[in-house]
C-alpha cells in the first residue's frame, strides 16, 4: 500500500532517536464523476485561466471548487463561476490549515487539530497519507515552493518537509508554546513565526537554525511578508504592527474590530502595495500602503457581502480571456474569502481603480462569484492554479514524468545545496 514516510533526517542535535509514525493512504478520491485533463505549468510559468479553491471547516469537511472566468461577447465583461467537485470529512477533527502547492503544483496538504498533515495530489485527485510529525494541532501550512511544504503546530516547532520522499528537512525549535503563523520570504531563504511565547521569530531556512527573534510584549497572532520582502506585519487582536525587514517598528494600525487574517497583494490598475484584512466586521478591508514609508496605511475599499466574519483570504493571479475591447487587461487578481457565514467569496482586485487612493471615499465592492456551504463553519482556505496559458509537453494527453521530475530537480536545486552543505559541516 502506497504511504508517506515521515522519516526525519538524523541530526545530532535535535533529533529524536523514536521511530516515526506512517499514515497510509486512505480511499478517500477528490474527484467529481468526471476526470479533467491536468495542465501543467511551463519554465515561463504562464498564469493559470482557471483555478480551483479548497477550503476547511470546523466540521472537518473539506470543499473542492473549481473555478473559471469567461468572456461576456455582449458587453465584454468578465463572468467568474464556481462549480463543486468534492466534499468529504477529510479528518477526525476541525481542519485548521489547508495549502496548495503553487505554480501549477500538485499538492495539497491540509492540517488538523488531530494533530495530521494530510497530502493529496490533486492531479491524481486523491490522499496520498499522512505526516505524523507533530504533536500538537497543525497551525499552518504552506508551500513556499512546489518541492517544500512548511509547518507550524501547537507543539512549539516547524517542519520544512520535501515535497517527494515528505522527508523532515528542519525542524525548527525556539517557540516555548504553541506557533501561531509564519511566513516565508520572497527569497525563500528565511522564515518569520509568532507564538503564544509572545515572540517574533526569524529562521534561516538554509541551514535550518533561529537567526534573530525579539519579544514583541503581546502574542502575534498573524505574520506576513509585503510581495517585496523590505517589510513585514504582525497581527495581535485589533492591531497590525509594520515592521521593517531589520524588524524595527514603523508603524501600529488599529482596526476597528477583532482581525482574523492578514495577507498583502500587489495592485492590478497602478502600481503599489495593498494590506487585505479580515475581521469581525463581516467585511474584508483594503488598505494603501503609501510609497513613503513614514506615511500611516488607510482603507481606501471594502469588500462586502459575508453576514459574519471574515475568517481566511487568499489571491492568485490569473490570466484572462482575450477581448477585442481596446486596452483590454490580459490578467487580474483574485481574492478568495472565507467566513463563519459558510460562504466562500471570490473578488476581482481589477475592481480597484488606479486613482483609489488615501483620502478617496471608502469603495464597495461585491464579489463575482459566490459559493454557499449551506451553514458549515469555514476556517481556512487556499488557491490553486487550474489550466495555464500554455500547457506542457504531453504523451496522449498525459504528462511526462520525465518532464515533471526534470521541473522538482529545477526547484530543489537551490534548497538542496544548502541542505546538503549544512549537512556535511554538522556531521563533520
């Protein structure tokens, strides 16, 4: 029977000596009664024209949608759906964390408060196994690249597994208590995690080691890198501290309601930075961060339309149908929401105009797509690309696994070295 091996790689220091544990794979299928042609990302990494949402609940259910944009020929606009392929109880407790792979990836973890990392391929459409590396609720998942997958837990630690053998790469150990989140740098060199231990922690993924931290006086509940990675934000209750990347404090924003999630986006008209917010407000709020770093970030847009709170956002960009309308956009972004409603929200970020800017009138604006649970209390959500521009070489309509392993080599290459080399000056 096909398992995930949760092998950890021995490591004087830190490593326990205990076998690990081996979940194998389940009957449970991600699949609708028909099976779609896989598309797979080209070296350019073309964007996605379709994508598909996963999201989790308190309920352990799992949802599976998939989504489209088409062209309106009428009046050249832009029609967004959203169509269910699964639902299923995907864990023995409430899901807490789900991710997808990115760059036209195949996996999919999701986490629980069963304290598993289930894996699934959602090119196969269907669970892999499990990692029972952690010993504590999974707090987060993400990938920072198509060939990683990184953890946090209740447990205090975070595991960088590879996303092949699902080998633990790092276990990092620093938090006294549980990780709340954490985030990657665009670098994908080091790593930010908050904790109930009320600290701010840095990590250098590289050779997998704590390289600064600092006592932030209240428990960090959110952390988040801008696009850039020349700043960050950790989110504690109503507030949202900006800090620089030498982790020294810009600026305090105070939201007027309890924040649930946190996450930046670049602009689709203009340029700039944007800061989504999610909160009790049943809302999700749009802030400008202004070119000059001394200026205070102000909500200039609302997204409506949840009837609770906002529990998780997600983006992707995504490419968009040809129109013969002049200075048509080839692409946008889109915003994925979650709420205690049950619903599921996508938004097109090409409704916020160029000229949207601080001092402008608050702008509301309602989502394009809509998908209701019917009362399932929704936690976590995350964006995968659906079908690319341009589609990779295949054989009848399959893709090569030579294709597929040359691309994983690609992406290991520069954490691979690393790893390799931390290795060797440990053992040496």
């Amino acid at each position: 029977m096909t398992t995930i091996t949760s092998i950890k790689r021995a490591r004087p220091a830190s490593s326990p000596k205990e076998n690990k544990k081996v979940l194998p794979r389940s009957d449970h299928l991600l699949v609708s009664s028909t099976k779609g042609k896989q598309k797979t990302k080209q070296s350019t990494k073309p964007l996605p024209t379709s994508f598909k949402i996963v999201a989790g609940s308190y309920e352990r259910l799992l949802y599976g949608l998939d989504g489209s944009v088409s062209l309106n020929e009428t009046n050249n606009s832009y029609k967004f759906e959203l169509r269910p392929t699964f639902l299923f109880p995907a864990h023995v407790s409430c899901i807490k964390a789900v991710a997808a792979s990115p760059n036209g990836g195949k996996w999919l973890a999701t986490g629980s408060a069963d304290e598993v990392i289930k894996v699934w391929d959602l090119r196969r459409k269907k669970e892999i196994g499990g990692l029972l590396h952690h010993e504590g609720s999974i707090t987060q998942l993400h990938f920072p690249s198509r060939s990683h997958l990184l953890s946090a837990s209740e447990d205090g630690t975070l595991c960088l597994f590879h996303a092949r053998d699902w080998v633990v790469l790092r276990s990092l150990k620093g938090h006294k208590g549980r990780v709340n989140s954490m985030a990657v740098h665009p670098s994908n060199k080091v790593a930010l995690s908050v904790g109930k231990d009320n600290t701010l922690r840095m990590w250098d993924l590289m050779r997998g080691k704590g390289s600064a931290s600092t006592k932030l006086g209240k428990e960090g509940e959110v952390v988040r890198w801008s696009p850039t990675g020349s700043s960050f934000v950790v989110q504690s209750q109503n507030t949202i501290d900006v800090f620089t990347v030498d982790m020294v404090l810009r600026h305090t924003i105070t939201h007027p309601s309890r924040i649930h999630t946190v996450r930046f986006s670049n602009r689709v008209n203009g340029s700039g930075e944007l800061l989504l917010v999610g909160a009790e407000d049943k809302k999700l709020s749009i802030y400008d961060i202004p070119d000059d770093p001394e200026t205070l970030p102000t909500v200039i847009a609302e997204m409506t339309g949840h009837t609770n709170r906002v529990k998780e956002v997600e983006i992707l960009p995504l490419a968009l149908p040809r129109s013969t309308k002049a200075n048509a956009p080839l692409s946008t972004i889109i915003l994925c929401t979650v709420s205690s409603d049950g619903k599921i929200h996508v938004y097109d970020l090409a409704s916020l105009p160029a000229d949207q800017k601080s001092g402008s009138e608050v702008l509301q604006i309602s989502p394009v797509a809509e998908y209701d649970t019917k009362g399932t209390r929704l936690t976590c959500v995350t964006i995968a690309d659906g079908e690319a521009l341009e589609h990779a070489k295949s054989v009848n309509g399959k893709r090569k696994r030579g294709d597929e392993d040359s691309e994983q080599e690609d992406e290991d290459e520069g954490w691979g070295a690393h790893e390799r080399e931390a290795e060797d000056d440990e053992s040496g």
